[in-house]
C-alpha cells in the first residue's frame, strides 16, 4: 500500500511539485531558501532513524551536501533538492518501506 502512494507521488508533477515545496521549507528551518549543512544533517539524522539505519557521519553529510549541490554553492537549492527527494521516494519505493 505505501508503494502504491510512492508511485502515484512519482508519477504526478503536480502533487510531487506540492510535496517537494513543503518539504523543502520544512526543511529549510532559518528560511534562508536553501539548506545547509547543518539542516541536512538534521533532515538525514532523523530519516535514519525513521527508517532504522545507522546515522550518517559528518563526514557522510559533508559528501552528500557535496553530491546533492549541484552548482557548487555550498548549499541545497530548491532544484536540487527536488532531485534528492525523488531519489530518496525511488529507494523507498523500491525497498518497499
């Protein structure tokens, strides 16, 4: 059932486009329009534990904010953050969590 509500996520721009919004400013506590280190790391700590897989290391956040900002700003911008997003709905969907 939960893969079911994943696939119609992925497969609807609209309704992807609404939850990738919210999330983000979820996300970006400070409001500053981007993310930081330390709001992905927050974010990835408390999606660890959610899915019950050991806490990423600070070096790991350092190389996933490296991975995830695509223009090298030093920071999350809203595309790009689209792009972790519907990697992460993928791997859910797909381990069926």
């Amino acid at each position: 059932m939960k893969s079911e509500s994943i696939y119609k996520i992925l497969n609807n721009n609209r309704k992807f486009e609404i939850i990738a919004r919210s999330s983000f400013n979820f996300v970006d506590e400070d409001k500053s329009g981007f993310i930081e280190y330390k709001e992905l790391k927050r974010l990835l700590t408390q999606l660890s534990k959610d899915l019950k897989i050991e806490c990423p290391s600070d070096n790991e956040v350092k190389e996933i904010l490296e991975q995830l900002d695509i223009d090298k700003s030093g920071n999350i911008e809203y595309k790009e953050f689209t792009v972790f997003l519907k990697d992460l709905l993928v791997f859910l969907l797909e381990a069926d969590y």
